[in-house]
C-alpha cells in the first residue's frame, strides 16, 4: 500500500466526529494492515505525573487500556 493510499484512508477517520479512543482504534486499525503488523499500540505522554498511557493497542495479551510510569530520566527524552 502506498503512502498516499494510507494518508486518503486516514483522513476521514482522523477528521471525523467520534471520541478519541475510537479515533486512535481506528487509525491504528489503517496504519496496522498498510504495514501488516500483528499488533500495535498509541500513546498518550503524560508529564505530570511523567507516564504512557494507551489510547489504543491491539493486543492479544496484553488488556486496555495500559499505563506505564517513568523514570525522571525517561520523561525528559519524551518531551
């Protein structure tokens, strides 16, 4: 699939009116099968208190929605 075919798919799902847990499900559903991955996940970074949660994953093992705390030292390399 070509990039300009993933970004017409994206569009209408990334503009549309739905909340953003179902807007990040469904992009992540496009980006998923144009790079035929098995799994995949998106976060939301959060800096006070520093943490990743997940807004969509795509996991058979792993349930919804995750969160991971960070170290001082993580959190600085993300923002």
């Amino acid at each position: 699939m070509q990039a300009s075919q993933i970004l017409a798919e994206l569009g209408p799902v990334l503009t549309g009116e739905r909340d953003l847990a179902n807007t990040a499900g469904a992009a992540l559903d496009i980006v998923m099968a144009a790079v035929r991955a098995s799994s995949g996940a998106l976060f939301r970074f959060q800096d006070k208190p520093p943490m990743l949660s997940s807004i969509a994953n795509i996991f058979t093992h792993l349930p919804a929605p995750r969160v991971r705390k960070l170290f001082p030292a993580s959190a600085l390399t993300c923002s």
